[in-house]
C-alpha cells in the first residue's frame, strides 16, 4: 500500500529547507540596495501591481519564494473597471484561501438577461453549473485588487509603489531590471522577472516581443451608477439596440455597471450625468433613471496578443500579454488563472527540484486558451454590436431559438465561467485512460465531499488548496502498488478514496458524489497545485506511468 505523505504542516516544514543551488542563487543576487530587507535579494520581480501581479505574488509568497512587486502609480487605482469574477475564479481564490473574503465583497449574479425590441430574447442562469460558486461574483476591481493586497501583505509582500521599471536586460542566469524611485534609480538584479505590467507593458517592450492586432472603431461609455426604479439585482441585462447595446451588471450596494456599446465618438472622457441619460433612454427599456454616479467614463476596446509569454527568464502574464474586448467580462480572469498556472511552475522550479522545463509548458498551456478568448469575445462584440435591421432580426430570433435548447444555455454558461478550461493538449499532462468516465488528463480536477476517517466530511477543494500535487486514488479495488518511496517526492501527497467500509482508504466516498464525478473505476489521478489533472491511468498502471510522469515535472535530487 502507497504510505500517506499526507502532512498539514507541509508548508511550514519545507519554507526553508530548498536545495543547497537554490541557496546559491539567492545569494548570487546581492546587488539591489534599495529593496526592502526581508527581500533583499528577490528569485522574482513582479512589475505591476493589477489583479495579476498581486496573484502571482501571493501564491509565490505563499511556497516561500523572494519576491519584489512594484508598481509605477503611487496608490492603488480607484476605478472599478474589471467586474465580474467568474466562477472558475472563485474556486481559484478558494485554492488560494481567499474565497470567504471574495464572496463577502461581491454581488452574486445568477443569469444574465438579453433583450431585444423590448421582449426578453435569451436567458443564460448559472445555476447548473457543477460548482460550489454556481454564479458570477460581481466585485469592483478596486475591491479585488485591496483584497489580494491585504493578503499579499500578510504574506510579508509589500507593493512598492512609485517604482517604475525603465530598464530590462537578460543574461544567462538572471535579469537585471532598472527600476525609478522618484528620482532615484536603482539596479536590480533577480532571477525571474514577471511582467504584469498591462497593456502598455514596459517588460514586453524592452524584450522587444509584439504585440499585434487592432483597435475597434467604436467607443464604449462605463459608469458605475444608481438605477430608479431599480432592477433585479441578480442578474445581469443587456437590451441590443441597432445603435448599440445597453448593459447593467449588478455590484454591491444597490450600484450598477452601466455600459453602453458605440457611444458619441465625440464625446470627452468623462460624459455627463444628463449624456448618459440620453444614451439609455434611446438604448435601454425606457422609464430608468441614472442617479448617484461614482464614476463615468468613455473607451476604446482593443484585441491584441503578444508574439510570446515566455523568454528566457522573463514571463508576460495578464494584460501585458492579452487584451480583448470587455464583452463577457473575461479580462482579469485570464491575468489570474495566467498567474495561477505561471505561479507554482515557477515556486517549484525556484523552491524545490522542479524541472526547468516546467516553465515551457506556461506558454503552452495558456496561449491556446488567451488566444480563443481574444477570438470568441471578438466575435461576441461583433454580434451584440450589429446594425443592420435584417442582420440584427436574424441574431434576435436565433439567439432566442437557440437559448431555449437547456444543452445550449449550459455550454454558454460554462463557456463564460472559465470552468470548461482545459489543458489537454499540454506537454506536461498524460491520459493513460482515455475514454473512462470522469477528468480527462489536463482538466480541471471537480469538487466533491468526503468523510474522513472519523466521519467528519472534508471537500477535495481543501485538499487541493494546500498547494502541491495530490495523488488521488479512486476506487474499491484494493490495495494500491507501492511506488512513492521509490520516487522520494516529498511534494506529492496520497488520498484513497473508496466506498465506506472498504479497506485501504483514508477518505470514504458516502455520498457518492466523488464516483460520480471521477467514475467508480479503479483509476488514479495526480492533480497539480493549480486544480488540474495532470496525469490519470488505472490505479494498477500507476508503477508504470507515475515515475516518469513525475520525471517531467522534477529533477532528480
Ligand atoms: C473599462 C474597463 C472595463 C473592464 N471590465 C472588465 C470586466 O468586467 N471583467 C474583466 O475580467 N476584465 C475587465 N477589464 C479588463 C481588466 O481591467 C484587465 O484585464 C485587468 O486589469 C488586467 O489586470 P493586469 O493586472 O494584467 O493589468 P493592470 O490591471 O493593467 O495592472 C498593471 C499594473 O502595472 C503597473 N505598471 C505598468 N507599467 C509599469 C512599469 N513600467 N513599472 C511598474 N509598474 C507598471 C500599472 O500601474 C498597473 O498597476 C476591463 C478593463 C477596462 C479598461
């Protein structure tokens, strides 16, 4: 039988106790003076404090790793601009231990309502999606960004702002950054450099990579408002106009994200209460009105993608390596799940024996799904924006049709959440089962209830979220092949899991749930610190595909 390395105070016990070469390296970079002490000599500079430098600092703080993170502006941003967090974002944040924060800020939104020639044409709701968080959470991004921060920072990451990178060169074994202070410079030396730095990133121009495609030729108006009466804050309602659509997505505190597609190009950036007025009364369902506005303001909406993430020792994340149009709200849940996937990749290879190689697949992995995003919200901006009366009657009736088939609503539904993200076709995952129920290798890893040997129930989430690779193993069959100890993998923990009353399991599937969703099968899946199955075989295959699975991801020691 495999023996559990299962150990609550996993982390605690190896923060500090990396490699001998990884304390090498920490010392090779010596040279920042200016850096606060506790990260004197930081593996990674993090440029950009948005939603997805402050993730990636958190989950690299969190395995220990030096990091320095900092930002140009001198306070964090004020508008709310990114709104929706979606639910596959939420279980991240719950992987991360951040989801109780994130529930209580938000606003949850249950469907969203599309009108045309005033009659409800579609209805996508959330609430059959197979998750714990069956909706989006609706947070301004200010609120994210001072969530993750407040976390980042007991984490002992602090952001250190009115410090802009102007300089960046590569050498063989490190970076080093120019950073201004105020009239300071300061040299830099790291070992990695995380450029989440936006859309106008400086890493992705001193690296000299592209960042090609094309800017739409309509302007978008954004307020954050007050609506009387008021509507139904659960959920979200666009109304199609042939001038342009008109959308409210709910926040908290009674307020509305109000957007309206194709506004007056002449328009200055910040339009008038009364300007807004006249847009919605034209565009919306008429009888609104627009009070108490926190902010207004006027867009362009771009799609471009960078010709690389990855260079050497210099990784692009979130918006300095994507932007999309804002339709479907997926911006900064690409930056985060980018940070997410990047993050433990990195921490392992930094921290631990993970195999450099590792770090190709962030690219690999990530470019297929930012880049279907970029395509699929470009061809949603195109349909909601149509103007010609045949096209839009045409859209109109389909979308009605087609909104009625319960297969449709739930695709479209799981299409926005990010739960459908997958994988699969990555260098670093392997499906030794294909055609068995369950996840297929390079899928997210779903939820279940367990009970634990004294019966206390205990969701696989929690599990997941102590951040390293888990081997679960499924299935009443009984005793497993003995292949740990030989593999001395101290970052891979062991979960049986079968029915009640069955020998040899440590988790005790009473509810049925875990075989519904992983099959009853004898089946084993090793799922990676970001949530993912990384590799899944028949439980007695595991001695033939485990080791050299385990090969691609660690060096030996
Ligand atoms: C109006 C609007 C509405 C949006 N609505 C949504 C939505 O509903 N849902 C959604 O998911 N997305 C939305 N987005 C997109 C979302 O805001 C972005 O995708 C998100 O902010 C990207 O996060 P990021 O951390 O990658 O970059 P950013 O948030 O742009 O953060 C980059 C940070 O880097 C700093 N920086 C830049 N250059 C340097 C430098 N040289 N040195 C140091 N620091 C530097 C900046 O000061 C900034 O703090 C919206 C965007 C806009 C503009």
């Amino acid at each position: 039988m495999i023996p559990y390395l299962v150990c609550d105070n996993f982390r605690a016990a190896t923060e500090h106790s990396y490699p001998v070469g990884v304390h090498v390296m920490m010392q090779r970079n010596m040279t920042n003076v200016n850096a606060p002490t506790n990260i004197s000599a930081p593996n990674c500079l993090i440029v950009g404090a948005g939603p997805t430098g402050l993730v990636a600092a958190h989950e690299l703080a969190r395995d220990g790793i030096r990091c320095r993170l900092i930002d140009k502006d001198a306070h964090r941003a004020t508008q709310s601009r990114a709104i929706a967090i979606h639910p596959r974002t939420v279980e991240t944040f719950e992987l991360m231990g951040l989801a109780e924060a994130f529930l209580a800020a938000g606003q949850r939104i249950a469907a969203v309502s599309t009108y045309g020639d005033n009659r409800r044409i579609a209805h996508v709701g959330f609430g059959s999606l197979d998750t714990r968080y069956p909706f989006v959470l609706g947070v301004p991004q200010d609120q994210t960004e001072r969530i993750l921060e407040e976390h980042v920072g007991r984490l002992g990451v602090t952001v250190e702002r009115n410090t802009e990178l102007v300089g960046l060169t590569q050498h063989g074994p490190g970076i080093q950054a120019r950073l201004r202070c105020g009239d300071r410079v300061e040299e830099v030396e790291a070992d990695w450099i995380l450029g989440c730095d936006g859309a106008h990133s400086a890493v992705r121009e001193k690296l000299g990579i592209s960042f090609s495609g094309a800017t739409y030729p309509e302007h978008f108006l954004l307020a954050d408002i007050k609506v009387e009466p008021d509507l139904d804050h659960n959920e979200a309602q666009v109304w199609l106009h042939g001038d342009g659509p008109a959308a409210f997505f709910p926040l908290p505190e009674g307020r509305w994200r109000l957007i309206v597609g194709n506004s007056p190009p002449e328009w200055r950036d910040e339009p008038s209460l009364a300007q807004c007025q006249a847009l919605l009364d034209q565009r919306g369902p008429g009888g609104l009105r627009l009070v108490d506005p926190r902010w207004i303001s006027v867009f362009r909406i771009h799609r471009r993608i960078a010709g690389h993430f990855h260079q050497d020792r210099a990784f692009l994340l979130g918006d300095a390596g994507h932007i999309h149009s804002p339709v479907g709200g997926q911006g900064m849940n690409m930056g985060i799940q980018d940070a997410f996937n990047l993050a433990w990749k990195l921490s392992l290879v930094i921290g631990k024996n993970g195999n450099p190689a590792l770090l190709d697949s962030y690219e690999a992995e990530r470019r297929p799904v930012d880049e279907a995003v970029v395509r699929q919200t470009d061809r949603a901006t195109r349909l909601v924006a149509l103007h010609g009366p045949v096209a839009r009657f045409i859209r109109d009736h389909l979308m009605s049709l087609m909104t009625r088939i319960p297969l449709v609503v739930d695709r479209l539904g799981e299409g926005m959440s990010g739960l459908a993200i997958d994988y699969r076709g990555s260098p670093i995952v392997e499906d030794h089962a294909m055609g068995a129920p369950g996840p297929h290798a390079g899928d997210r890893a779903p939820d279940a209830v367990v009970d634990d040997r004294q019966g206390v129930p205990i969701r696989l989430y929690q599990l997941f979220a102590q951040h390293r690779h888990l081997l679960l193993l499924v299935g009443a069959g009984g005793a497993s092949p003995s292949v740990m100890p030989e593999l001395g993998q101290p970052t891979v923990a062991v979960r049986h899991i079968t029915a009640p009353g069955i020998a040899g399991g440590d988790l005790f599937d009473r509810t049925g749930e875990t075989a519904a969703r992983y099959g009853s099968g004898d089946m084993a899946y090793l799922v990676r610190p970001d949530g993912y199955v990384g590799l899944r075989c028949a439980r007695n295959d595991l001695p033939n595909r485990l080791p050299a699975h385990l090969a691609k991801l660690f060096s030996p020691t």
